[in-house]
C-alpha cells in the first residue's frame, strides 16, 4: 500500500521546519551534545540548561531534513520547563510512537509525526535529536557541561 | 541499441512503486541484472555446485572449472594479462582493503600515500588505517572548483609509495585523468591503485593501457550479483605481497607453527568462495560485451547530457561536477528541499534516487552540502526516464511550496 506524503508532510511539521523553535545555544548550558546520523549526514545538537532537576532552557541546531528538524523544534517546545524524568518519560513514549505504538497523551502536537513510523528510513531522522538529547540529560559530561565523546 | 529489447531482460524493471512503473535511477549504487545472470547462478547450483579446489569427484571438477572459467572472463574483460592477475573478492571495498593491507604492511612512517579529496569511504578508509599503522601520511590531490583535479599540485614526490584514486567520482562523475597518475606514480616508484567500481560499468578499461598495478570494482555495480568482486593485481607485485586472510585454500602447506602459501591468486582467496558469484558476474560480462561497451557508454551519455540539460533549466536546483566528458550520473540539491525530503517525494512518483553522502563525506564537507540527491544511469535507462525525473522534481518543488503555512 502506498502512503500519501501528506501522511509524513503534516502541516504542523512543514511549520516547524520552515519556523523552528528555541533554535541556537543555551546559555550557560549544562548539557551540550552533537549527534550525526552516519547514513545520510544529518547534523543535530542540543543543549540545555538543568535547574532544579527541570529543563529550564532547551535549544537545538543543526542541518537536516524537514523531519529530523521539524523533531527537534517540536522536541524542544515539549521538554521546556519539565522535569528531567518527565522528559525521559517524553523520549520513551516518542520512540514508541515511531515505532507504531499508540500516541499517549503527553505526546500532544508531537503525535503529528506519527505518520514517520510509517517511512522506516525517516524513523532515524525523527528520534535523532531525541537521542541526542537523551545521551545529553545522561550526563555523558566532563563536568563542564561538554560531551566526553563525539 | 534496442532499449525495450535490453529492459525485457531486466525482471525488476516491470516492478511497480508506489502505484507508478518504477523508474530506477540509483545505478552507481547497485544495477538491475539481466535474465541470464540470473540464469547462470540458478544453473550453477541446479547443475554444478560443489565445493571448488578440494574435490576430485564429478561437480567439484565441474566447479572448479566454473569458478576458473569466470576469473579468465574477467581478466580478458579487462585486459588482465592472465586470469592470475585476477583476485575474487567480496566488493570494490575489500579489495581496496586487500592492497593497504597486504600491499601496504611494507609501508614506513614518512611515506606517503596520495588520495583525492572525492573518494569513496572505501578508498580512504583502509588508507588511513594503513597511515596509523604504519606511520605513512596521507596527501590529497586538491579539487579543483570544476570537480577536477589539479594536477599541477598533485603531491606525488619522493616518499610517494602509493597513489589510489577512483577512475570515476561517485558523486561529481568527474573523470580522472588515470593513465597520467599512473605515470606520475611510476615515475617517482610509487605503485598506482584504480577504484574502477565507477567505471567498469560505464566506458572500456584496460589494465594495461590504463598501467595500474591495482584496479578494484564490485560485481554488484555491473549487472552482476552481490557478494563478488575483483581486484586485479600486477603479477609480481602479487607474488611478493603477504596473503591478506588466513585459512583453507590460500596455503600449500600447513605445520602446526606456520605455513607456506598456495600460489597467486589463491594465496588471497581465503576460505570457500563465492562461485555462484563468480559465474554471475561472468555472465554479466558477456552480457555487456554482447551490447557492446561502447555503445552503452554512448547511450548512457546521452542521458546525462539530457539529465544536465533539464536539471539547468529547473529554477533552484544546483548541479555538481565537471561538463563535458564526465561519468553517468548527476548529483543535484534543489534549494529549499533536503535531499531526504526530494527522495521521498520523487520515491512517492516511483522513481528512485540516492539521497545522502554517498559515502563521501570529505567530499560533502568541501561541496558545503550534508547531502546531495544522485540521480545514476545504466544502459536499460530511457529519456523518458530522465524525463520523469524532471517531472518529479517539479512535483516536489511544488509540493514543497503549497504545504500551507
Ligand atoms: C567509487 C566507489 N568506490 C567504491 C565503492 C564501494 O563499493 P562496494 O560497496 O561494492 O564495496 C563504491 C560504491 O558505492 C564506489 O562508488
């Protein structure tokens, strides 16, 4: 069966990539990470500023496709001002999401990129930057706030 | 040529995608094969499989003159002197790792090894794990902004042990000027390695014209099946060369502590090879000997003059490589669209491009892109086809432009 483009290419999405949000560098950053996606050569980077156990601040930068940028600026708005937990909580029910499971609530505007799971070469571009900020709130750190390893 | 008669022999051409015929425009990736590569290698496991070298009944025989039978197909494919010359590998990739190992372990800290800035991952990699190795440097050939290389600063001097370029760039389609780095190389006694994954496919080559001591393609990029592929060797330079896997087949005689090695090109055929393989892509080879390379060469231009041609005309797409004399495809970005983006769309229309680094990051570093879209032609390709392409293109572009805001 084919899938129309309007599935992937959701109005919210296109609007995200044309406007993304929280684009560029956190001040005072307590977790900065760059991600490549080796098959295609997507760049993503995501910094953050932790307060208090909550995502105070959060920013991505990058070049990629429309999806894997559209994530990014969907992911920041979504994470901003939660707890570190509450944005675990996030990147576990958005990888479900990609790989066919049922949107949950939390997921809100973010359940417009359900239709990626249904183009499993795009799945990678949708959940790199929310890799990229996993391995960030991990604490994959040098104490400075910059990653040990690229 | 008859293009309808050569795609009746392609069984994959008449899959359709996505609701369209699809139109296959990823060649340099990995071609469609023909019925009777096909053919060959269901013949050889319906009539004569068994294991080669090793047995003295029937089907091993039969084998074994199947396998040796496809190795003096190559070789007179290519020019190779004799079928010795020829080495069964894996892919362009292990072959190009066959000669930085087994050629390069006589390498020092101070030589050096000249590359361009546009190969493929395959022909870099294993270069650099050589430098780090042994302590070789590793020099580039500088591009120049037409995709061409600038010979007059080609770094190839004294300590220059080995030169390896691709005959024909992946991305660009610039052809390099081979015979030429082969003289430069020779000259300053640095030995001259061709990745022909690029070219083999696409234009006559002839080891010996050309003067490599190395050449490397992949059965898979020339109607052949996966999992076989060529390094042609120079003779003596194999025969002084260490083997590169151990095991069956590569040795004369085994003691317990040590061993002797069978001789070229067998030292280098570790292990049970791909003979099904090997016979498909012989097959392949007659194939296109039987269209003529020539001829293919010729069609296959036609369509990237015409790809170039209507990609100019296509407001906000940008196209790389040199003009003129040039390999077969066309790599493009169209602004706005990330190169994903366009394949995913031109795939919605069945046709089908690469969309990525092609493995060539460097070279995407120096573009300043992340990624290009490659539209790759081979010989059953139509000008309706590129047509088609041009057609997609403007679909995408608006598409692109009418999701509202
Ligand atoms: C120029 C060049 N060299 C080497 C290779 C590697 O070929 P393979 O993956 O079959 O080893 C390719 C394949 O894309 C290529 O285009």
């Amino acid at each position: 069966m084919s899938m129309g483009l309007e599935d992937l290419y959701r109005e919210v999405i296109m609007d995200h990539y044309r406007s993304p949000h929280h684009r560029g560098r956190v001040d005072g950053a307590t977790g900065d990470v760059e991600m490549l996606n080796p098959t295609c050569g997507d760049e993503v980077r995501v910094s953050f500023r932790v307060e208090g156990g909550r995502i105070a601040d959060v920013a991505f930068d990058g070049r990629g496709c429309s999806i894997s940028m559209a994530s990014a600026s969907m992911m920041t708005d979504a994470v901003v001002g939660k707890t570190v937990e509450e944005a675990r909580g996030l990147i576990a029910a958005f990888r479900e999401l990609m790989q066919g499971g049922a949107p949950s609530e939390e997921l809100g505007d973010l359940v417009a990129l359900q239709g990626v799971a249904k183009f499993p070469v795009r799945i990678k571009c949708a959940t790199l930057p929310w890799t990229t900020l996993e391995k960030g709130l991990t604490g994959d750190m040098d104490g400075e706030g910059r990653p040990r390893m690229g | 040529m008859d293009i309808a008669k050569i795609r009746a022999d392609f069984p994959l051409l008449a899959e359709r995608v996505n609701g369209h015929p699809v139109v296959y425009l990823d060649n340099a990736a990995t071609t469609q094969k023909p019925r009777s590569v096909l053919a060959a290698v269901d013949g050889y496991y319906e009539h004569t499989n068994a294991n080669v070298h090793r047995a003295i009944h029937t089907l091993g025989e039969r084998a074994t003159a199947a396998y040796e039978a496809s190795r003096a197909r190559v070789a007179r494919f290519i020019h190779a002197p004799s079928a010795e010359s020829v080495v069964f590998v894996r892919n362009a990739s292990e072959a190009l790792n066959l000669v930085a190992y087994a050629w390069g372990s006589r390498l020092k800290a101070g030589d050096e090894i000249v590359l361009t800035p546009m190969e493929h991952h395959s022909n870099l990699v294993p270069w650099q794990l050589l430098s780090k190795r042994s302590g070789a440097v590793l020099r580039f050939i500088p591009l120049r902004d037409d995709g061409t290389l600038d010979m007059e600063r080609a770094p190839i001097g004294v300590r220059t042990k080995v030169v390896s370029v691709t005959h024909a760039s992946n991305v660009l389609g610039t052809l390099t000027p081979a015979a030429e780095l082969a003289r430069r190389a020779h000259a300053v006694g640095a030995v001259f390695v061709l990745d022909a994954a690029q070219s083999v496919p696409h234009m006559p080559v002839d080891v010996r014209a050309l003067d490599c001591d190395f050449l490397a393609f992949s059965g898979h990029k020339v109607y052949g099946p996966m999992g076989i592929g060529v390094l042609y060797g120079r003779r003596a330079l194999l025969e002084e060369m260490d083997p590169f896997l151990g095991g069956g087949e590569m040795i004369l005689e085994v003691h317990l502590d040590r061993a002797t090695w069978n001789d070229v090109p067998w030292k280098f055929e570790a292990g049970t090879p791909d003979v099904g393989g090997a016979v498909g892509l012989a097959a392949a080879l007659d194939y296109l000997d039987g269209l003529g390379i020539e001829a293919v060469a010729a069609h296959e231009r036609e369509l990237t003059e015409a790809a170039l041609n209507m990609l100019d005309e296509i407001p906000g797409v940008t196209v790389y490589g040199p003009r003129g004399e040039r390999g077969a495809l066309v790599s493009f970005t169209v602004e706005g669209i990330h190169p994903h983006d366009l394949s995913q769309v031109l795939d919605q229309e069945g046709v089908a491009v690469r969309a990525g680094h092609h493995c060539c990051q460097p070279l995407m570093r120096q573009l300043g892109v992340v990624a290009t879209a490659r539209a790759s032609f081979a010989c059953y390709n139509t000008l309706e086809e590129v047509e088609a392409l041009g057609a997609a293109v403007r679909k995408a572009q608006g598409f692109f432009s009418s999701v509202p805001r």
